[in-house]
C-alpha cells in the first residue's frame, strides 16, 4: 500500500479522481494508533495580534 495516497494534502484530489475510495481512506485512518497522549502542546505568536497582546501586557517593545 502507498502511504503517500493517503496523505492529508493530497487525499481529496485521489478520491475525486477515483484512486482512492472513501472506504479506503476511512480505514487507513482507522488503523492508525492514537499517540495524542504523546502531543506536545505548543503556543506560537505572531503578526499584529501577538502585538496587541504585548502592547496590553504594557510590554511596548514589540515595536522591533
């Protein structure tokens, strides 16, 4: 089996084109283990609305 049809970014295009059925995909992802236990949790910030935050925080520096 070619993991690579199965991909999230390329799924939709092989379904519509008859590569992949729904019945395929839907237990490729079934097989799948659950490692959400093993997920880091990440925060990010970026743009005019990580600005904002500093600028309400009263850290004006965000200017740079």
């Amino acid at each position: 089996m070619d993991i690579r049809k199965f991909d999230i970014r390329v799924v939709r295009r092989y379904v519509n084109a008859g590569l992949v059925s729904l019945d395929e995909y839907e237990k490729e992802l079934a097989r799948l283990p659950d490692l959400s236990s093993q997920a880091a949790h990440l925060e990010t910030a970026a743009g005019p609305r990580a600005e904002a935050d500093h600028i309400a925080d009263g850290d004006e520096s965000a200017d740079a």
